[in-house]
C-alpha cells in the first residue's frame, strides 16, 4: 500500500509534526542570525546553521525539492507537496534570512564600520567553539579523517588569501556568481560574501539589495536558487553517507576559517568600490601590539577577548541545550 505524503514527511523530518508557535519563532529568530552572517565577508550562515543545530534538516528539506516533490504536487495537491518539502521549516527561516539581508545588513555593516574589531572577535569566538562543536560529531578518528581536517583548513586558508578579481555584473555572471555564492552560503566556514568579494561583486550586489535594483537581484537570485537546489543533493548525500568524513571536512574549512576572521589586521592594498569608497583588497593577520604601532589606534584586546569568550559562550550554551532536548531544534 502507498504511503501518504504526511507519513514519508514525518518520517524525513520527524520534529515537522511536533512543533509549535514558539519553534517557528525560534526558526525565524536563528534564519535572522543566518542573514546577518551571510552579508559579512568572512562568515557562513551555514556556520550559523551548524551552530544552532537546523543545519542537516535544512540541506534535506532544500534536497527535498525534486521528483517526487513534483509527483506529490501533482497526484495530491499544493498541502501534500508542501508537507514532503518541510514547507512551515524552510518558510520560517528563509523569511528570517530575507529579513535580516533587508534590515540587519545594514546595521550589520554599520558595526563593520564602527567597531570592526570587537565584531571580527565575535565572530572568532563564535567560529572557534563551532569547531569543538563539530569535532564532537565525528564518532572515531581515523588517519584519512585527520587528512580530511588537513584539506578543509588548506581549503579555506587558500581561498582567504586568493587575490580578489574584477569581474562584469552583466546578467549571465550574476546568475554564475549567485549559484557559487550560494553553495559556500550553506557550507560551515566558507562564506558567500567572501566569494562574492573575490569575485569583485560584493558590492555590487550589497548596493543592489540596499537600492532593491531588481535588473540585478533577479539574475543572482535565480543562481543561487539552481545552485541551492543542486548543491543540497550533494551535501545530503554525504551527510547520510559520509557523516564523519563531511563533518571532519568542514570542521578543517571551519578551523582555516579563522584566518579570515582574526580581528587584527594590516591593510596591504585597497580598492575603489563603486560608490567611490576606499575597501580593503589584502590584507594580513598582526598581533594585537602589533595593530596599535602600525595603526596608532588601540587594539581594544581586552574587549575583543571578553566578547570572544562571550560568543564561545552562547554557541557551547547552545550545544549544551540541544542536547538536553532536541524537539524544535
């Protein structure tokens, strides 16, 4: 006999059923959290994800979009399609991401500006205790997982120091740089702003979405939907598959990712953006000492450690209650 469509989604995504009007809140509030990281070079709001614990349900919901999606659709109708896809999930976090990238971006780059240091260190704190966070989740350490880190720190330390390029903004090269930006988006430790800068259309697309310019929204967005749904059968896969292997990689793309987001740093050479704005184009990590010589500005050390060990803080404390009780996570 053929199951229903309510019975292969709860089975896929077994918390769906059980959730409430707070869940949803909470899946709203960290889809918030995913948007604000996504707009920063240098942070993933699959790092995000990963912390807060929605991350593998959110790459099988997007795999799920496919087939036996369309047959669902067609056989029994908009309410059954919507059930396998894990609609209510993904609804809630995508309007949290959408509304951070329309709101928070700019208070996000507001603090970028304003106080870059205690910023980046948040980030760092968060970023390092995700790491101990993903090690956990590989069960047996073999030699091949050990090379696997290796790879994902060499990865992820070779793309922060590649030197950003200048390319069109004509639409087929949006469509190409949404579907690449979106794939490092949902990766923990690699971030899709950052590939977006080196591919010289960071700006770009931040003015676009802060201008709402749609001849150049419309093509990213159309990449990054093909690229969203292609990357997440992948990344499935190997999750279901490889578990421990996926999670040792991306822990190595996490660990490297630090380099970018070390808060003290010496600007090498600068580029004019569009909007006529002096930005950083390379860029090397310095000590703390070492940032108040060249820059005759304080390394503000102590707070940016304080903030550090307060971000550490939040993603073990989150750990610590995913694991008392996973419902809603």
């Amino acid at each position: 006999m053929e199951r229903t469509s309510q019975s292969v989604s709860d089975e896929a995504f077994p918390n769906a059923s059980r959730r409430t009007a707070k869940s949803y809140l909470s899946l709203y509030l960290r889809g918030l959290a995913m948007g604000a990281a996504d707009v920063v070079p240098g942070v993933s709001g699959g790092t995000v994800a990963f912390i807060t614990g929605i991350y593998t349900e959110l790459i099988d919901s997007l795999k799920s979009f496919d087939h036996h999606a369309l047959q669902s659709l067609l056989a029994r109708g908009p309410k059954a399609a919507w059930q396998q896809v894990n609609g209510n999930f993904l609804l809630a976090v995508f309007a949290g991401i959408v509304t951070s990238i329309f709101s928070l971006a700019k208070l996000v780059t507001y603090l970028l500006d304003t106080q870059p240091i205690l910023v980046w260190a948040m980030f760092f704190g968060l970023v390092l205790a995700s790491s101990v966070v993903l090690l956990r989740q590989v069960s047996g350490w073999t030699l091949f997982r050990m090379v696997l880190v290796a790879i994902g720190v060499a990865l992820a330390i070779g793309v922060s120091i590649i030197k950003p390029s200048q390319l069109p903004d004509s639409w087929w090269v949006l469509t190409l740089a949404g579907s690449i930006a979106i794939c490092a988006m949902i990766l923990p430790g690699i971030s899709g702003g950052f590939l977006l800068l080196m591919m010289g259309l960071y700006s770009t697309v931040v003015g676009a979405v802060s201008q709402f310019q749609l001849m150049i929204l419309l093509p990213f967005a159309l990449g990054c939907g093909v690229g969203l749904m292609a990357f997440s059968h992948v990344l499935s896969w190997l999750l279901h598959h490889w578990r421990s292997e996926t999670m040792a990689l991306l822990t190595g793309v996490l660990i490297g990712s630090l380099n970018i987001l070390w808060p003290w740093k010496q600007t090498l050479e600068s580029i004019q953006n569009r909007h006529g704005e002096w930005v950083p184009l390379i860029q090397k990590n310095v000590l703390p000492l070492q940032y108040s010589n060249i820059t005759g500005e304080s390394s503000q050390w102590l707070s940016a450690l304080v903030i550090a060990i307060v971000g550490a803080g939040i993603v073990l404390l989150i750990e610590r209650k995913s694991n008392r009780a996973t419902v809603g996570a």
